[in-house]
C-alpha cells in the first residue's frame, strides 16, 4: 500500500504564512503528478495545485500568485507554501498523488492524504 502523511497546518492570521508538507510512503514504483485539494464547510472540494514529475505546475486562480507547490522526488514530498493568507483560504487541505505501485505497474491510482486543517483568521 502506499501512503500518504500531510502536515503543517494550524491557526494563522491574515497575511501569515504556512508551508504544508506530504511525503508518500510504501511500495512506490513511481509518483506522478502531485498536487493539493481544499474543502471548506458546504463547498465543493477545490484543486488548488498542481505539479507533475518534471515540476510544471498549475494553480487555481484564487491561490495564484501567493502559493507556491514544490516537490522533492528523492524524498517522494509534495510541499504547498502558503504566503498572504486570507481568511477564504481556511479549509482541510488534503495532497495527493497520482502512484504506480512497485508490486502492481502499469496501474496508477491517486492516493490522498489524511488533510491537515488550516484556519485563518484574526
């Protein structure tokens, strides 16, 4: 099994800063694409970033300019810096993952973390 562990959320204020880390574990043959989701209460679960093996990434218009996705494949890590936070961007984030399991290629599946819980507000 693969697995997921995400962390490095918390209480912010307006304008702070957070950097949420993820790191894969487990029978990995390879990671794809990684990238990080956010559900606020009564919304709709949001794509907030991208980035593929070759780190291009994408972002969500709302988070463009303020979030940063990086990726460190030798440590199979996701990373989501998080500057000039507004209280909007409170939600549970959750990393994913697009892995091919070492005992199961050719089958890549997405793998999600537990979500780590970021609140911003004054």
């Amino acid at each position: 099994q693969v697995q997921l562990v995400e962390s490095g959320g918390g209480l912010v204020q307006p304008g702070g800063s957070l950097r949420l880390s993820c790191a894969a574990s487990g029978s990995i043959f390879n990671i794809y694409t990684m990238g990080w989701y956010r559900q606020a209460p009564g919304k709709q679960r949001e794509l907030v970033a991208t980035i593929t093996k070759d780190r291009n990434t994408k972002y969500a218009d709302s988070v463009q300019g303020r979030f940063t996705v990086s990726r460190d494949n030798a440590k199979n890590a996701v990373y989501l810096q998080m500057n000039s936070l507004n209280p909007e961007d409170t939600a549970v984030y959750y990393c994913y993952a697009r892995v091919e399991d070492r005992r199961a290629v050719n089958t890549v599946v997405t793998s999600w973390g537990q979500g780590t819980q970021v609140t911003v507000s004054s």
